[in-house]
C-alpha cells in the first residue's frame, strides 16, 4: 500500500469497527428504527455497507426483485435497494455479523490491490483505487453517524472518516456559492464549521463567476454550524428549516447557498 491507501485504508476500518461496536449494543427495537434516509432502518443501514463490501469483494449481486417502493426513484436506487431487500428477514445481529465478515476478508484483499488503478470512482470521476477507499470511509461514516441519530447514541464523529468526508464533499461549495447560490463577482461566502474537526473555509467568486477558494476574512456572507449539521446538510439528510445553523452578513445570499447544501443523491 501507498501512504494514500494506508491512511484510507484505516479510516475505513476504523468506522466499520465503531459501527460493529454500535451494533453489539443494539436491542431488538432498535434495529427496526427509521434513520434519516428514507425508507431504510438502522438494519437496512448496515445491510447497504454489507452489500457493496461484498460487491467489492467480487461477489455476484442477490437475485431477488425488488418491490416498488416509494423511496426507489431511480435503477441506481434499486441496485442499492436489493441488498438491503434480501436481508430484509435476516436478524440484526446476523447482518452484522455479515459486515463483521466482509470487513475482514476485504482487510485480508487489500494489500494485494494496486492503489493506483484507476476505477470508477462514486463521484463518476476516475479516480486510483486509493481514492476509491476514501470514498468507501467516507460513506461507511455517513451511515454510521445515520444509525447513532436514529438510536441516540450520539459518537465518532471526530474519526479520520470525518476528514474524508470534508475533503471529498467541500470541493463542491465552490460550486454552489458561484451556482445556485448566485453571488455576484467579488462576493464571497465563509463556511465555519466546528466540531472537532474544525473546518473554516470560504469561497469568493471571481470575474468569470466561478467560486474560488479565499481567505475566510470580511465575508460577504457567513454560515456558521456544527460537524453534524453540515454532514447532514451535505448528506441530504435534512432540509434547511430543520438545521440550525448561524447566519451572519447578506442573509439572501446565505439562503440561497443554504437551501443547496445536498450534495449526496
């Protein structure tokens, strides 16, 4: 392994573990939970991070159809949803011991891939596989901070997946301020995020109104808010009305900005 491969390597680890220790904790109710992505409980949760583990892992995709349900909009959504779908019946515990399994065996897998093959990464980029393993500990976190909010056990939100998340999701405030948000040229938007990890950050629009990466000093507008609701933001898993989040300089502005924060489908 490259050092880019370690680093995302561990991150990736790391989340999975927390998450299996989340798990082991869970009672039976529990599992049944809503979370915040419609239609899936805190087991459908874990059953999505088995099932594209084991996509990885080379095995062939479960053959079941999937029913017609309302929170399955799209074929991707329904690519996902079939892994969750065969475990509907299975217990809790046994999909997690199913994740447990699957991270060892893609631990033991690792080692032996090139870092710097080029795939598809789930941004559509091609990107080095070591990329890849940053996008896999970015989302293993982002359903397991999922499952701690739907039971209240709030944690690991400090974990090197966090700084995966922020690396490979922040690049798209440039976007967003210059985009949907509408700032004028020389306008620009801070972002102060507190955790930790701490993250302050802004964007200024520049001539040809592309957002560019600035000094978050005299913004024209600030957005200031915790970890946890930025990811959720970012996720797509609540809407602005219920984030709360401390807007300062042109509130038009930072609405605009605020109102397109989902960048996960």
């Amino acid at each position: 392994m490259n050092e880019p491969m370690r680093t995302n390597t561990a991150a990736y680890e790391q989340t999975i573990r927390s998450t299996l220790a989340l798990a082991a904790t869970l009672a039976d109710a529990d599992w049944r939970l809503p979370t915040e992505c419609p239609g899936w409980t805190v087991k459908d949760q874990v059953s999505h991070l088995v099932g594209v583990e084991l996509g990885l892992l080379g095995e062939p995709e479960p053959e079941i159809e999937v029913p017609e349900f309302e929170h399955v909009r799209n074929d991707f959504g329904r690519w996902l949803e079939a892994a969750i779908h065969v475990r509907r019946p299975v217990p809790g515990p046994v999909v997690a011991a199913q994740l447990a399994d699957a991270l060892e065996r893609r631990l033991a897998q690792l080692p032996g891939l090139d870092p710097d093959r080029v795939v598809m990464c789930p941004d559509g980029r091609e990107g080095s596989y070591s990329r890849l393993m940053k996008f896999r500990a970015m989302d293993c976190w982002t359903h397991e901070q999922d499952i701690r909010r739907a039971v209240g056990r709030p944690g690991n939100l400090d974990a090197p997946a966090a700084r995966c998340f922020w690396e490979l999701l922040s690049v798209a405030l440039r976007r967003i301020v210059a985009r949907p948000g509408k700032a004028e040229p020389g306008q620009s938007v801070a972002f102060a995020i507190s955790g930790p990890p701490d993250f302050r950050v802004a964007v200024r629009v520049d001539g040809d109104r592309r957002g560019q990466w600035a000094e978050p000093d005299d913004p024209t507008a600030e957005l200031a808010m915790d970890l946890e609701t930025y990811v959720r933001l970012t996720a797509g898993r609540c809407t602005p009305d219920d984030a709360a989040v401390q807007i300062d300089g042109d509130k038009e502005l930072a609405g605009r900005v605020l109102a397109n924060m989902a960048i996960m489908p």
